[in-house]
C-alpha cells in the first residue's frame, strides 16, 4: 500500500526538482496573466491623459479616471485572495481572469464618465489579486533554489504590458480605428488577451502543497508525480530527498497572521505595502500626466513614457542573475534608494533626454525592487494563509494607490513635479527602514521553512528554526 504523501515529501520532492520545460510552462501562463493585470494598472495613466481633452475632465474626475480601477483592485485583493486560501489558486485564477475580461470589454463601450468609471471599478475588482496569485502560486510550485528567479521571469513577461499601454496608447489615441474611437481598442485588447489567456490557465495544475493543507494527499501527490516524471524525461535520475522541516498540514484561520511569529512580519508588510505604493504605482500612473505638467503635448508625453516604461520589462530581466545571489530584504532596500535618487532627477528636469533617462533608470530600479518584494512576501507566512495574508496587505497598497491620484495630482498643480518626487523620496527611505528593521530573511530557504522561522532579536532581521 503507498505511503500516503506528507507535507516533509510533497515540499521536498518539489525543492529536489530541477527546472524543466513542465515548470517553464506554469511561469510563462502565469506571467501571461499578471501582463494584463499591469497593462491595466498602468493604462490609467494613459486612459487619464487622453479622456482629459476628450471629455472635458477636470483634475479631480482625471483622478478618478486612474483611481477607479485601484479602488476596484482594493476590493477584489482582500475578497479574492482569501478566497484562493479557500477555494485554490487554479480556481481563482480562472475567476478573475475571466471577469476582467467581460468587464474590460464593457468598458470600451462606456457612452459617458459615470459609466466608465463603474465599469473600470469593476474591472479593477476582478484582478485584484492577480499578482498576489501569481506570488503564491509560483512560489509553491518552484523549487526553493530558483524560487526568485523563476517569479522574476513570470514578471518579465507580464511587465511587458506596460510599454505596451504606452506605445498602443501613443499609436492609437489620436484618431478613429474602424470607427471606433482609438482609446476604447486600448480596452479590447485587455479583454481579448485575457479571454486568450483564460484558455490556457484553464491547463494548469492546482497547487499541491494547497491541496495538501486541504486534506486532499491523493490529488497532491498526482500533481507532483507529473512534475517527476517530467523532470525525469527531462535525462538524469532525481536529486536524492533533503531533510526539511513539516509544515503542519492543517486549515489556519486569518488570526494567524496576528500571533507568533507572524505578527512582526505582518506589521513590517503592511507598512511596506501602503509606502510602496507611492515610489512605484506614483510614478508609472502618473508620469504621462507629469510629463503633460512639463509642457509636452499629449502625443510626445505617451512617447516619453513609453520609452521610460521600457525599463519595466528591461529591469525585471535584469533582477533574474542577481535575485538569488543578494538576500531579499536588502535587494529591496538598495532597489527602493535607487528609484528615490532617479526620481528626483525625473522630477525635477526639463531637458527631455535628461528626463527619458532618469524615468528609465528608475523603471529599471522599481522591478528590481518589484520582483524582489513579490517574491519575498510570498516566503513568509505558511501555505494556510498565504493568498489571505499577502493579499490583505497588498489590498492597502491598491487602496493607497486609489486615493494617491488626488493628492499627487492637487499637488502637481499646485507645487510642482519636484516637490512632489522629492516628498517620494522622502517615503522611500521611510520604506526602506521598515524592512531593514522589522524584515526577516528568506533567500535560500525552503518555503516552509522561511514560512515558519522566527526573527532571533529585534530588529535583527534574522531567522532561525521554529516549530511554527
């Protein structure tokens, strides 16, 4: 009779494996997936800059033009991403794709602003715990280590959404396309990309190390039993089994998050998420508005930003050799000091190449710093409560990201793009001190056993084995 899988087999069994073409299929599908959710992140952005003469807008609606959807992603990250700790990450998945999709496509056809701002609510509700998913669901699949690098190549793929907003937005803004007014195809794309990459998440295998804490061994070993074999047709017998921790394989309540040793990490994520917001979210949603501040026309001002956008893609690639190599908290903290400097280079030049290239550097910066964090909250809580505690937390960075447009907008006006990413930097290096004092390590441990570590002294940073 076969010994019924345990959460010591089905963890080691997944770290042993190497990478093959049955891991590179999930990063890609995945990362197909979370290009949507940041094309619509940052299509605000364009969506804010192009409505404003179509529609007459003024700065509070041009704010809630790039606000909607992130009050809407504020929603859906807390109410989906409990509910992938409950139903699974395949599930919702499909879910908020699948909405996204129908809503994103509503949209397009929206005759006024009261409409538009509703349907982009509820589009924005749909994905909000798209990346979250994708932080969850890759770091329980890939082995612990190329765990990093193997969620930073998810988020190359998906990060090419953003130059992709800003060069359609440029390309296709100034006119009518088969009598559709440009900006609304912006739309239709989304939807029809998405409808695509439904189908194919449709595929996926459903986390085992989910199914395990649900009770269901038989279905978790199938899923990891399909991964050996095709790590074994790959060549080569399997690396032998290490010797890791148990995570205990039972159902935990979100409370958890609140008690030992999950409370520091808790607090120090929460606050992590609501600054990082500004230095990150602000610059990508507002710079086509920024740059209209300095004086260029609607069409250079989507142009600029896309060439600065091409740093999104470019850096995310760039954290690929490097994020195994420098432990997770300090990549974080140099990343996050970089942004603050180029953005206040960006904010406060006027020659257009000078701004380019300090818009592109800091890009560069921010998914070195985004690839990163992504990867590092999903290390530190246990399977039970992953999804609920990292999408509760980034819900604060959604909400922020809806209320910010006002402020940084009122200010914009009324005191400049300088003063404006100089009061950035200022929360950046506020940011960083968050994580150096209250965050733990984590690169290079197996997942449960980063999950269940404890901080050895405060402000340490340090870890070291606990029961859980």
């Amino acid at each position: 009779m076969p010994q019924e899988p345990t959460s010591r087999s089905i963890s080691a069994r997944l770290d042993r494996l190497p990478l093959t073409r049955w891991h590179w299929a999930l990063i890609v599908v995945v990362g197909l997936g979370s290009f949507f959710d940041l094309y619509e992140v940052f299509l605000g952005g364009v969506l804010g800059a192009v409505l404003t003469d179509r529609w007459q807008l003024g700065t509070n609606e041009k704010s809630l033009v790039i606000a909607s959807a992130f009050a809407g992603m504020f929603v859906g990250a807390i109410a989906l991403g409990i509910a992938a700790d409950r139903l699974g990450r395949r599930r919702m998945f499909l879910i908020n794709l699948g909405l996204y999709s129908l809503f994103s496509l509503l949209t397009a056809f929206a005759p006024n602003l009261d409409l538009f701002l509703l349907l982009r609510f509820l589009g924005g509700l749909a994905l909000g715990a798209e990346l979250t998913l994708v932080d969850t669901y890759l770091s329980e699949f890939m082995p612990r280590r190329a765990r990093g690098r193997c969620i930073a190549w998810a988020y190359t793929i998906g990060f090419c959404g953003v130059p992709v907003a800003a060069f359609l937005g440029g390309r296709f803004v100034a006119d009518e396309h088969l009598l559709i007014d440009g900006w609304r195809w912006l739309l239709v794309f989304g939807a029809a990309g998405a409808l695509i990459v439904w189908i194919l998440r449709a595929r996926l295998p459903e986390s085992p190390r989910w199914l395990l804490a649900q009770g269901r061994p038989d279905q978790a070993e199938a899923v990891v039993a399909d991964a050996e074999r095709a790590a074994a047709a790959g060549g080569g017998p399997l690396p032998p089994l290490e010797d890791i921790p148990d995570e205990p394989v039972t159902r935990l309540s979100l409370a958890r998050m609140f008690g030992e040793p999950y409370r520091r990490r808790t607090v120090m994520l929460w606050g992590f998420q609501i600054l990082q917001t500004v230095g990150y979210y602000g610059f990508g949603s507002l710079a086509p508005v920024v740059l209209g501040a300095k004086g260029f026309d609607v069409v250079q001002s989507l142009g600029y930003a896309a060439l600065t956008f091409l740093g999104y893609p470019i850096g995310s690639a760039v954290s690929v050799p490097i994020i195994e190599r420098v432990e997770r908290k300090w990549l974080i903290v140099g990343s996050a000091l970089v942004m603050a400097a180029t953005g206040l280079i960006f904010g406060y030049a006027r020659d257009a190449a000078l701004i380019v290239t300090a818009g592109f550097l800091l890009t560069c910066a921010s998914n070195v710093f985004s690839n990163a964090f992504h990867t590092y909250q999903a290390e530190i809580f246990p399977t039970g409560i992953r999804s609920s505690a990292i999408s509760v937390a980034y819900s604060l960075s959604r909400a922020t990201s809806a209320v910010l447009p006002f402020v940084a907008l009122n200010a914009l006006d009324h005191l400049g793009a300088g003063t404006v990413f100089t009061g950035s930097a200022v929360i950046l290096v506020i940011l960083c001190l968050d994580v150096a004092i209250l965050g733990p390590r984590s690169t290079g441990r197996g997942l449960d056993t980063a999950a269940q570590s404890a901080d050895t002294s405060p402000g340490s940073g340090d870890v070291a084995p606990s029961s859980g």
